[in-house]
C-alpha cells in the first residue's frame, strides 16, 4: 500500500541508533529510547495560503532528518512503522559530510 502525505506532513521511517556507546557498553533493549533520526519516504504538496498559493516544503523525499521526540503519530504499512509528522515537528536536516 501506498502513502502519500498532505499539505505540510511528511512520512518517516526511524533509523536505528547505536547498541553500543562509544566505550563499548552494549545498550539493553529495556534502556533504549525510540531514535529521534529517520528518513523521509514522501513529502506533502506543502501548505496554501489564504491567496491559494502553495508553499512548498523546506525538507524532500530522502533526507535524513531529527525530529522531536513525541512528534508525528505513528502507523503501520505493511508491517513497517512509520510516522506522519508535519514539517514543523522536524529539528534538523542531516547535511552529508
């Protein structure tokens, strides 16, 4: 099944964090936090204006992006959890190095 966001929300897939920290604790599942890192898999058509015009979306399909942490809701696709969000729950754009 396909999704497709709406004006301003954004579909992400969350990226899995770390099991070790860097001195080589391994994390228990019970420990860890749901990540606040995920990749965009569709973008909305943006918001309108009261004119009707469209702002497009700062982010697109393929950024890796932080986001906060009770932001979006949650679904299931095909057995994969997603989250739909809009734009404005996104903190950061990931920038390659």
């Amino acid at each position: 099944m396909a999704i497709r966001p709406l004006h301003d929300r954004v579909l992400v897939k969350r990226l899995e964090e770390e099991t070790t920290t860097p001195g080589g604790i391994i994390i228990p599942d019970s420990a860890k936090e749901k990540p606040t890192k995920g990749k965009i898999i569709a973008v909305g058509t943006g918001n309108k204006t009261e004119e009707g015009k469209v702002i497009p979306l700062d982010v697109q399909k393929g950024d890796v992006v932080l986001f906060a942490k009770w932001g979006g809701q949650e679904i299931k696709v095909d057995g994969e959890e997603l989250i739909i969000m809009k734009e404005s729950d996104i903190i950061a754009v990931e920038e390659a190095a």
